[in-house]
C-alpha cells in the first residue's frame, strides 16, 4: 500500500514539471543585460560610472580632462565614482562633484532646486541623491557671486557626473629654506579684477593641511597681505587652466613682515611611488664658488675667497586612508674660506633638521594628530669681522667693558648647539565649512626642549657701560667693533596644552571677517596656565565698490617664559584703503 501511494505521488511531481516546462518559469531570466539595470536603478556607484562615462565620452570629446586628471591629488573621476559608497534609493537620481585633492581640503559644495531651496550639501568627491529635475550646484571659494554655478538635470535611476571645467589652486607658504609656514597672502583675480581674500600656509605644530581654493580659470595675483592691489614689487602671478589642481609654491621672508620673495608652479616634494601606498623624494644640491679681488689704485694686494654649499632634502609619505604619516630630513651645509686661511673657515649656513607628523582621519574633518621635530647645528658658530672693524670687544653679565680681541674670526657657540626637540599631539577638526561661515579647532598638547651651550650674543654698542667715563680709548674701540655679550648655557623645558581657534564669516559680496587666536600654556618648569602664550590675528574687509576695497588687520603676540628677561607684547593695527582701476 505504502508503495503504491509513493508511486502515485512520484508520477504527479512528474506531471507538474512537465507542466511548468511546458508553460515557462515564472519571473524574468537574469540576463548580465538585467543585472546591469537593475544596479543602475539601485544606484549602485560602480555600474552608473562605467554608464555616465561611457555616454559622456560619446557625446564629448574627453581627451582634455584625462589629461588635466593628471595634475590632481586625487584619483581620476571614474575611480572616484567608481569607489563611492552612496545609496541612491528607487525613484531617484544623483550627481556626482569629483575632488581634485585627495584629503578633501576643498570647500563644501551646495544644491539648490529651481526654487532656490538648499536640498544638499558637503564636500567634493561624493554622489548626491536628488528627485528627478533641474538643479543648480555652486561650488568654489569666495562669495556667493564669486563661486561657481553649475546647472544639472537629474534623471531616475543615472548618476550625472560633473565633468570639472574650473581649476584648484594649491599654495604651500615656506621660508627661503623651505620651511612650512603659516604666512599670509593675499589672492585677486587681475584679468577680471576680482579679490578672493585672505589665504594662508599651514601650521605644521598643530597638523594643518593647507586649504585648497577652487577657482573659474583665469590669471590670478598672488600679493603680500596689506599690499595694493597695483603694487610692483612683493607679488607673484599664476594662470589657473580648466580642470587642473596647480600646486604653487610661495616663499615668503617671515622676518620682513612675510614679504614675498619669490614663488611658481613647483611640487614640494614630487616624489616616487615606491609601492601603492608609499612615496620617496629628495632634492640634492651642491655649489662652489671661487672670488679674487684686487685693488690696482690702492696697491693693497689681493684677496680671495672660495665657498663651497651642499644641500639634502629627502622625504618618506605613507598614504592610505585614513592614516598619512611623513618625515622628512634636511641639510644645509656651507663653508667659506678667505684668503686660503683654513682657521678663519666659517660655517654659514648650518642646520640640520629632522621632522615627522602622523595624521588619522577618523572622519573627513577630524582627526587626531601627532608630530615630533629636531633642529641643530653641525659645526661651531663662527662670525667674521669686515676689514672696517678693528676687533671684538667684550663685555660682562653687567654689561661692564672688560677687554678686545683683534682676531679675524671669533667662536661664538660650539657645535651642537643649540639643540631642540619638540613634541605634539592633538586633534584637528573642521567644525563646520559653510560658503558664509567657516570655523576649525586644533586643540592638543605640546612640549619643547631646547639646550644653548655657553656662547655670545651680539648686542648693540650704547649698551656698554665703561670701567671710567673718560675711557676714550675704551669707547672708540668699542665704536668700530663687533661687541660680544657673555650667555651661559641654558637648558629650557616647556610642557602644556596649545590650542588654535579660527573663523571666517562672508556677509554676501560686501564684507568678510577672518580671526584666529592660539593659546600656549605651559604646566611646567613653571605653571603659565593663567599667563599664557597668546597670539591673535584679525582681519576685516569691506568691498565698498568694484575698485574700491577697505581693510583693518589687528594683531597681538605675546610670549613669556620664565627663561626671557624681557616679555615679547606686541600689538599692531593697520588701515588700508585700496583703490584698483585698469582700463581694458
């Protein structure tokens, strides 16, 4: 019995595939056709790239932006796409802004609808998921007016990219030894007269990363902070083209109100790809140079001297999100000889430098940071007199006259010294990056030792006090001499928390107001948490018309460890009323 109903039931199964087969499965067979829309429908950022590009490629000719792609930070647009991780739900589109950098130090970008509602914002590199319609994206520095428009229809279930047709401006601010600095300049667009601001360099104590500017292509003048817009001297220029990231270096004298000497389109460190995620470079320099000098009418003799320099800048950058770790060494080495006096060498310049910053990006706009840095000198600090001096006069803890010498060259510190480290760890976050306010915190903990060995310190002859105040002889030596000041050897530790806070507010196309304060307390040797290191820097611009601009900067530094005999307060205020005309 039990047979025979196993018989039947396997003779009915039979009858029903037959059935099936004969009238089809149901559903719809997943062909790579179907595969391939529905991940386009689902949004699926891989699937929409290969789509949008393709398409775009045969309705444009796309050989100028695969070859401005080259000069980005950042991974061609199709990568970019390609890796984003954006859902775009069922019944919508989106659209795609690329970033030329790849730390995404560009300015936030916004979408508006037809109305003029904001419906999305953030940063470049990433899919937005709009309703099917027409839209406006602006995106760039400046204001409102100054920024970019670009109009873009959105379409169910296709991801429009953005094909980029403005330009990126990166400017890394280094002294003459190319070290990083803050600096501070200023960026007008001379073709189209259009000032942009304010800019700065980066402050590598508290892991700054200098900010990208996003810009219409065109010529632009890159001016000292203050200076006229018509100004000859203290400016450079640089041509921004369609599509392309230029990284511009600027060298600035920070002892000279960070005068600019000189600048142009030069990588800082163009670098070898040792592996996916390890870079290498380095600079090697060397100079000699040989100088005879005679005087026939004086019948004086000759003199000669020869100088020889050599120069090492070499770098290591680990890269891989969302961790990028650089150190860096550089040596400046030069020695002089004159007149084939080997004891009269001297040494100038001398530096050896040895720095290191880790970043990790725990998000785009925050992250922690920690830094370390060494600094000193190789060889014994030398000074030269000129043949218009007649010696070295000296001098004591009291500023008591106490004798001369008439060597050529005098030792004033020994090698090694002075010897400093430094130490940093914090957390650097972008508050927020609006088009009308910008605000950043770098918040975090620092220390420096610094060891000078027993030297001399150069100070001016009205400060000497004489043995008799009939010392005539004493007086006119000390007048035509180089006057040394006894300094015994130091050892300085400073530990404490260090903090930057800064702002940027635009009120339209009007005005504009930018502020940072940084704050240095130290806990030890001694506790300063309630005298701290302060140094403010605030800047006001008012557009009052097309060619008439007004600014007013403050500034205030104030630095008092306990080692200073006299406290560094400054404070300074400037007005500047600045009038642009150029007939075209």
């Amino acid at each position: 019995m039990v047979r025979a109903v196993c018989r039947l039931s396997i003779i009915a199964c039979l009858l029903l595939a037959a059935a099936v087969y004969a009238s089809g499965l149901p559903g719809q067979e997943l062909t790579d056709e179907r595969i391939h829309n529905s991940r386009l429908r689902r949004g699926d950022a891989s699937a929409a790239a290969v789509d949008t590009v393709v398409r775009s490629a045969a309705r444009t000719e796309l050989s100028w932006i695969e070859a401005t792609m080259n000069t980005w930070n950042a991974p061609s647009l199709a990568a970019q796409q390609s890796a984003d991780e954006t859902n775009i739900p069922f019944g919508k589109g989106g659209v795609f802004i690329p970033t030329m950098t790849e730390i995404n130090s560009e300015p936030d970008i916004e979408v508006f609808d037809k109305n003029g509602n904001l419906v999305a914002s953030g940063e470049t590199g990433r899919s937005f998921a709009l309703e099917p319609g027409e839209y406006l994206v602006t995106l760039g520095s400046g204001t409102a007016e100054q920024r970019i428009h670009k109009p873009v229809r959105v379409e169910e279930g296709r991801t429009l990219p953005l094909i980029p047709d403005w330009s990126g401006l990166l400017i890394d601010v280094v002294d003459e030894q190319g070290i990083a600095l803050k600096g501070e300049y200023e960026l007008v667009r001379i073709d189209e007269f259009d000032p942009y601001g304010r800019g700065y360099g980066a402050s590598i104590e508290l892991g700054e990363t200098v900010r990208a500017w996003i810009l219409k292509p065109g010529i632009y003048k890159i001016l000292g902070a203050g200076e006229g817009y018509q100004t000859m001297t203290n400016f450079v220029t640089v041509r921004l083209m369609p599509g392309e990231l230029t990284s511009f270096l600027l060298i600035q004298d920070p002892e000279n109100n960070y005068r600019i000497r000189g600048g142009g389109t030069v990588h800082l460190t163009p670098s070898t790809k040792l592996t996916s995620n390890w870079l290498a470079g380095a600079n090697v320099g060397a100079n000699v140079q040989l100088n005879a000098e005679t005087d026939h009418q004086a019948n004086a003799g000759s003199s000669n001297s020869f100088t020889m320099g050599f120069m090492l800048d070499a770098w290591v950058l680990y890269r891989k999100k969302p961790v990028e770790w650089s150190t860096r060494l550089r040596l400046d080495q030069s020695l002089n000889i004159t007149d084939n006096s080997i004891e009269n060498m001297i040494n100038n310049p001398d530096r050896v430098q040895m720095s290191s910053i880790f970043i990790w990006r725990i998000l785009n706009w925050v992250g922690p940071y920690a830094r370390g840095e060494f600094n000193t000198r190789l060889f014994q600090n030398r000074i030269r007199r000129s043949k218009n001096e007649t010696g070295f006069v000296f001098v004591d803890e009291n500023y008591f006259y106490t004798g001369t010498d008439t060597v050529q060259v005098f030792t004033i510190e020994p090698g090694l010294s002075p010897t400093i480290f430094e130490l940093g760890a914090g957390i650097n976050a972008d508050l927020t990056t609006r088009r009308y306010f910008e605000a950043r915190v770098r918040a975090g903990f620092g220390t420096a030792y610094s060891r000078y060995d027993d030297r001399y310190r150069v100070i001016e002859e009205n400060k000497v006090t004489y043995n008799s105040p009939d010392s005539l002889e004493q007086k006119l030596s000390a007048v035509n001499s180089i006057i040394l000041y006894p300094e015994d050897r130091v050892n300085i530790l400073e530990l404490g928390p260090q903090m930057s806070l800064g702002a940027t507010v635009r009120i339209g196309a009007v005005a504009s107001a930018e502020g940072e304060i940084k704050l240095f307390a130290p806990v030890l040797p001694e506790q300063r948490i309630t005298k701290p290191d302060i140094e403010v820097n605030g800047t006001f611009s008012w557009r009052l018309s097309r060619i008439l601009n007004l600014d007013y900067t403050y500034r205030q530094n104030l630095k008092r460890p306990a080692e200073l005999d006299v406290p560094v307060h400054t404070s300074t205020h400037g007005i500047w009323l600045r009038l642009h005309y150029s007939s075209r």
